[in-house]
C-alpha cells in the first residue's frame, strides 16, 4: 500500500515454508519456486512504516513505561494561551469544532505543540475526565443491522493527508490483526509477554475469526485484536478489543508447500463485543464466483514493498483490486517462473495485477467485495494467500477461494455451536 501493493499474497508463502526459521519471504520464495527474477518488487500495506517523524509507543509491541511526570505536556493553543496536550476527544474546547464528536484529523502532521496527531491543545478548564469524552451523537453513528457493512468516512473521526492509501478509523471494522503472544525474555518465559503482529483476518462471529492456515498452523498461543487502526497510539475514542485464542481448526487437506485449503478458523475464548470499531464480515453463498473485473477492496498491515526493504505499515491501508476469471489468472501465472504447465487449484481465486497488490504481513487479511445492491455493504470472497512479487509486473494475487469452502466454513462453526447466520446476508 505505499501504492498499497499488499504484497499479502506473498507473505502467505513466506510462512507457507516452516523450515525456512528465519520466516524471510524471499528465502522462501525461493525454496518454493526457485530463485526470482531480479525486477520482482512489488509493493503493499501493513503495520510497522513510520508514517510520521514522531515516535510513538507501539499498541502492538508494548513499550516501557515512562513516569508520567517525565513528559512535557504544556503547549499553547492557536490564540497564544497556555494549554495541555489532550486527547482530542477530552477537550471541551473543540465542541466549536466537533459538535457531533467528530472531526478532521490530519495523519500527516509532522510538527506541532502535541507530538501526537491524536491530541489537542487544551485549556486546562476546558479538560473532560477520561469517562466523560465528547462521543459522536448517535445519529452520528453507523446504524446498520447484520454483516459486512464499511464505514467509509470512519468512525468518531474523519482524516486528511491520507495519500498512502491509509484506511480510515473503523472503515472496515471485520478486519482483525493476529498476535502471538512471546516472552520478552526466552530464560523467563513466565515473564513480561509481547503481541507480536503474525498476520490479518476478519471477525466472521463474535467468537470466530477467519484467517489463512500458514500463518497459524505452528504457533501456539494466539491472540486476536479487534477495532484496530494505528498500531502505534491506543487515542482513538473507541478502544481496541483483545481475545485470546481457545482453539484453531485447520482445513484437513491445507498443503504447507503448495498452500491448497490454506483456511483457518480461530475460536476465541470470549466474544468481541460490536462497537463502531468493530463489526462482522458477510460470508458469499457456497459455489458463489464474483465476476471478472468486479472491484474488490483489501486491507492490512503489510509491507509497502517486496523484499527485505519492504516496511511493515502503522496505519491500516487498504487497495482496490479488480477480481480476475480463474482461467485468466492462471494464465498469467503460467507466464512466471511457475511455468507453462501451472495449475491453479481449485481453492484459489485471483484478483489484482493492475500495479497494486497485497504483500508480506497481509496473509490471512480479508478481500471483501461489494453487494452490489446494497451500497456500501460488502461480502468476504477471498482471504490473502500468495504471489509472485506485489503486483508491479501485471500478474494477480492468489486468494482463498471462500465461496468454494463455505460448506467447510459452516461445517466447523456450526461443530462449535456457533450459528452461520451470523455472517450470511
């Protein structure tokens, strides 16, 4: 997503190869396929490009605590008075502004009295109480019934200087980021713990999460955050919700080298609750193909380019992607270093190629295309699995064909006692 070429489809084969320890996607490409052409770069989305000067503190990897005394909050607003740095949605000052809760918010803000981009100059009196913030008034609010509706002005809040494709607050409030949860240090394992970023997926049901197989088949405890947006600040008005992970089930037939049936469902040990942030992911019909050039959107963390120069992103990206006929794809692909006699199985479907793509850090993020009679609302055909590059050559992304195993889907969900009706539309 630096053009939001969410190289996701390759970092589903990045972690599709197990013995490569080191977990880098060029290693594995070339284990997998053989070495690559030297102008295989692509670009993409994900969670760790620092979008600004500003350091901030990691929600992802937590950072030290510093005393709150260390930090010099004091500035002074537009008119000259002496303020303190406020979350803006703590700041009565601002009602002359946001009077629905809501403002205009510029990601791109590199310099400032704040350091943060989230945070106001306040006057002291005019400071509310962390249980009293100025909240959107409820006509203000997204007021739909069922799955899969996006929000795309966002939620709480709308930004400018979005020119890398960022997502805005709450657009896609299906989209979940996979956590594995590490021990600061291996000699103390009971020790002070990391979520460290493993991939993306979508809230199917309160209790369950779609994602691919590659990226959660070795790793043991998970956990699942739901309402995210700028991984690096929790100053957004709606908070983000963590899970941990009860259990995972894996397709029977999922191919760790070749990545067929590359699906996985994740049970959580308590349901997400639905806020503006977060939401459901609409599921198509079994056997339901969307059509050739319909335009699908995809979103995550992943890297803005293919390769070790390639950076994780900070903020939620998304890209727009054309959906491309099977026999199409596969004839794109058979022009790769795949070879003339490439097949693609029956558990994949394409889409891209047209200079955007997903990329590393985005396996298992949701391509969710729209319902084309209900504005705005959308429905979860592909989940990210691999590629060849990011897109930059012309060739398309390969996704988890979901229509084609929604029968699997429903089978499992319903196995858990869980109600598919949740997530069909």
């Amino acid at each position: 997503m630096q053009k939001l070429i969410i190289c996701l489809s390759i970092v589903s084969l990045a972690w599709a190869a197990p013995q490569a320890a080191s977990g880098d996607l060029d290693s594995i490409i070339e284990q997998i396929f053989g070495k690559p052409n030297q102008d295989t770069t692509g670009q993409s989305t994900v969670v760790t490009t620092v979008m600004t000067t500003t350091i901030r503190p990691s929600t992802i990897v937590p950072p030290v605590n510093k005393n709150s005394d260390e930090v010099d909050l004091s500035c002074k607003t537009a008119e000259g008075v002496d303020g303190v740095c406020t979350h803006y949605y703590l700041c009565n000052t601002n009602n002359s502004i946001i009077t629905d809760g809501s403002t205009l918010i510029d990601i791109r803000v590199q310099e400032g009295e704040c350091t943060n981009y989230l945070d106001v100059c306040c006057i002291p009196p005019d400071t509310r109480t962390p249980d009293n913030p100025i909240t959107p008034s409820p006509d203000k609010l997204p007021q739909h019934e069922g799955c899969g509706w996006r929000n795309p002005d966002g939620v709480g809040f709308r930004i400018t200087g979005d020119t890398d494709n960022e997502a805005k607050f709450g657009e896609f409030p299906w989209m979940v980021a996979i956590l594995k949860i590490e021990p600061v240090n291996d000699d103390d394992p009971e020790g002070q713990k990391l979520n460290v970023y493993v991939g993306g997926g979508s809230l199917i049901h309160p209790s369950v999460v779609l994602t691919a197989a590659h990226y959660v088949a070795v790793s043991k405890t998970l956990r699942v955050r739901a309402g995210e947006w700028d991984t690096q600040t929790s100053n957004e008005i709606y908070p983000y919700q963590d899970r941990d992970v009860e259990s995972v089930v894996i397709h029977k037939d999922f191919n760790k080298n070749n990545l067929f049936y590359d699906i996985a469902l994740l049970f959580l040990a308590k349901p997400m609750e639905m806020a503006p942030n977060v939401g459901l992911a609409c599921l198509p019909p079994s056997r339901d193909i969307p059509r050739d050039g319909l335009p699908c959107l995809a979103s995550g963390w992943g890297k803005d380019k293919f390769g070790k120069e390639g950076r994780y992103q900070v903020i939620l990206k998304k890209v727009e992607l054309p959906v491309v006929e099977k026999r199409k794809c596969q004839s794109a692909l058979r022009k790769t270093r795949l070879g003339h006699f490439f097949e693609l199985h029956s558990s994949f479907m394409c889409a891209g190629g047209l200079g955007q793509d997903t990329c590393k850090g985005d396996g298992g993020s949701p391509l969710v295309c729209p319902i084309e009679s209900e504005p705005n609302r959308y429905v979860q055909s592909g989940i990210v699995a691999w590629g060849i590059g990011c897109g930059t050559d012309g060739t398309p992304g390969v996704y988890v064909d979901v229509a084609n195993l929604r029968n699997w889907i429903d089978d499992k969900v319903v196995g858990k006692g869980y109600d598919p009706k949740v997530y069909t539309y």
